[in-house]
C-alpha cells in the first residue's frame, strides 16, 4: 500500500521547509526511522526519519525546493503492502495528518523534532536528528541501543556506550558537478542551497535594506584583563569557563540602555520604529553549516556568570546542529566575535531588522603612551556598524565611548549593573 508522508509542522510558526538534501532516492528500499531528508526552517536544520518501511515510489520536491507544511514530501510503498492505492486527501490544516506525528523532544521545537510512526504496532525508536547522525556516524543500529532517556528515547549517551559494534559510515554530500572554465581549468559546481543559501539571503537583505555605517574604537583591556584573571579560580569553582565576551555582553546592554535608538527595529510597514525595552544580545559564530547568531535572551538581568554559562550552552547547540527556534530567534543587538582570530578591524553586517552590530577584535599586548611614558598594555579595537537610516553618527560613537568607558574601568561597570 502506497504511504503518502506529508511535510510535518515541525517548530511553533513554521509553514514551510526548504529541501536541504534527500537522502534516498526514488527506487530505494528504506528502513523505519531511516533518515529520509534534511529540511531547514529559518535557522535550524531538522532530519526527517522514515515513518514506514519500504520502497520510495516518489519524490515530489527537489533539492532546493520549498515545501509547505501539509503537502505530500515523497511516497512510500509500504513493505508487503499489496496494490497501489490512490494517495489519500491532504490534512484538513496544516499540520500532518494522523498517521504520523511531528512531535518536538523534551527540549521543545526547533532542531529536536521527531517524526514517529504512530499507527504502528511494531516498537519506535524515539531519537533526536542529533542522535541519530551520531549513531550513524559510530556505526550504531539505533534501533538495538538499549533507551534510558525519557518516555524510552535514546540518548547520545546510549549511542556513545554502545559503539562497539562497528559497521560503515555513510556520508551524504552535496552533488558536486565538475566543470571547465572559460579557460580550461577545472572547477566545482556547488548548489547554494540550505544554511549557506539562507545565509546568504539574509546578508543579502540586510546590505539593500539597511544604509551602513562603520566606526571603530581602540579600548585598553588591562584593567579587564586583570579582572578577568582574578575572576577566573571563582568562576571555574562554580563551573564556568569565564572569557572576555560576557563581559563586553553587559557593558553593551548598558550602552544600549543611554542609546535606545541602536536597539530598535524599522516596521517598514506601518513606517514606526520599534523600540526594545528588553535586551536580548545575539552572538554571532561559527557552527559547522556557516555563520549563525543565537540569542542570550534577557541579558541585562543576567549576571557576568550566567551569561558565560548562557554563551557556552548556546555555543555548543550551534556546533552540534542541536540548536532549538528560540535559541536562535530574537536577538534586539548582535555581537560578532572571532576571539582570537578576531583580527585587528572588521565592517559586520547588520543582523536585519536590527539597526546595529558590534564586532570585537582580538586583544593583543601593544605599545602606549600613558602619562607621558610608553608602556605595553593590552589593546582591542571594537567596530560599530550602524543602520544610518535609525541612527546618526554621533549615536554610534558616543554608544561606543560609552561602552570603552566601561570596558576600560571594570569598578564602574559594576556600578552600572542592575
């Protein structure tokens, strides 16, 4: 019997996914809870596993394409099923229909969703994409690791105790088309599509939308330096890694709070500007599919702590494509830091609808001149790219005084905290 599996709503607001990449193709036998096709949704990339077992009759949605929720993504003709039937009518809303159920793991929406055959009288295997690709990647039959999560998931931790058993790892990449430029030499075709096209996209919107302006800080570190070192036994005690950026976190939010303009946001709909009254700070980095911002949520009630915990929670979800909506929604202001590699100046791109981003470049010992005398202090150099359309110069600049004064004297940033 043929199986119609429709697009799944997979996270609270979603109406459509693009097609990443399938891992199957029409013609192939597949397992239950196989991985059949990544599907990215805003930010965060979701594997959809197979809710029947059998042969892929139809594809209906390419690589690159978009499908919306509710409509038919591929066709399976069930094993030992007998003739072919007519697919059945789409669900009544949005949501898939019956059969299968999109359901979001303990952590909530976003990147944890699960897709279960709920009709099935045979045992489910409930695992998140994340542990899933890891299984793979160990060589693990997920379905023969023994569950001690909630509800009887597995967990990574199954996954990782029970690697023993070997077998292959199969790894999906991108098609690639070889070609010859102009000139004969040999080159690489690879769809943008996913992430990097998402990416794109957004950088894109934000460089025709937003009017640019840059301008740049040099700030004496030492004293924080200093702090920081004095901090560090404290922190570790409590289980924190503590670095410089949480710091930099709170001395923005108190610059933001004299500067209301640069965190705001333009609805070009109704012509209004949109004031925040809460300080949500994207942090800009890394993750194994391209640049993505995560969101340390409520960051000026925070203290230096626990956004250190915060920025090392959301830096792990991100490396491990484990990363929920809400981890990566939200943001009112962006900060954008390579760490030691943060080089001597950078022009970031405004993380659209914002209005501004920082970005901070790496702190080095350096000569200065203070009282007459050279001395080697350690110096970092902090860049502003502000939406000209909502802010003038002088806010971006006296922000950015604002934030060196802080950054330079630690007794008087404490003093700022709320």
């Amino acid at each position: 019997m043929a199986f119609d599996f429709y697009m799944p709503d997979i996270g609270e607001g979603v109406v459509e996914g693009e097609i990443v990449g399938w891992k199957v193709k029409v013609g192939d036998i597949v397992k239950l809870d196989q991985p059949l096709v990544e599907v990215m949704t805003d930010k965060a990339t979701v594997e959809l596993p197979s809710p029947r077992a059998g042969t892929v009759t139809k594809i209906n949605y390419k690589d690159g394409d978009i499908c919306p929720v509710g409509k038919i993504l591929v066709v399976i003709e069930e094993a030992g099923g007998g003739a072919k039937v007519t697919p059945s009518a789409p669900p009544p809303s949005h949501h898939a229909p019956a059969p299968v159920a999109a359901r979001p793991a303990a952590h909530g929406g976003g990147q944890q969703i699960e897709v279960v055959d709920a009709t099935a009288s045979r045992a489910r295997v409930l695992a998140t994409p994340a542990t899933r690709k890891l299984a793979r990647q160990l060589g693990v039959e997920i379905g023969s690791v023994p569950a001690t999560g909630k509800h009887g998931r597995v967990t990574t931790d199954d996954v990782k105790n029970f690697d023993g058993n070997g077998g292959a790892m199969v790894r999906h990449q991108p098609p690639v088309a070889s070609a010859k430029s102009a000139l004969g030499y040999a080159e690489e075709r690879v769809p943008l599509r996913g992430m990097r096209k998402k990416i794109a996209e957004a950088m894109a919107r934000s460089v025709r939308t937003a009017a640019h302006f840059t301008y740049v800080e040099e700030i004496d570190m030492t004293e924080l330096v200093a702090v920081r070192d004095r901090a560090k036994a404290r922190a570790a005690e409590r289980g924190v890694k503590l670095n410089y950026l949480p710091f930099i976190v709170k001395a923005i939010v108190s610059g933001l709070k004299k500067w209301p303009m640069l965190n705001a946001s333009l609805d070009e709909t109704t012509q209004e500007i949109v004031l925040k009254k809460y300080y949500n700070i994207g942090i800009a980095a890394q993750g194994p599919y391209g640049l993505v911002v995560s969101t340390v949520r409520d960051a000026d009630l925070r203290s230096i702590f626990d956004i250190s915990r915060e920025i090392d929670r959301l830096g792990e979800a991100v490396r491990t494509n484990t990363a929920t909506r809400d981890d990566l929604t939200g943001s009112t202001f962006t900060v954008s830091s390579l760490g030691k590699l943060g080089g001597v100046l950078a022009t970031p791109i405004i993380n659209f609808p914002e209005v501004a981003i920082v970005g901070v470049h790496k702190i080095e010992e350096k000569p200065a001149v203070r009282g007459g005398q050279i001395v080697i202090r350690n110096l970092m150099n902090l860049s502003i790219s502000v939406d000209h359309r909502l802010a003038d110069g002088y806010d971006g600049a006296m922000f950015l005084q604002d934030v060196k004064s802080l950054l330079e004297d630690p007794t008087t940033m404490f003093m700022e905290m709320v």
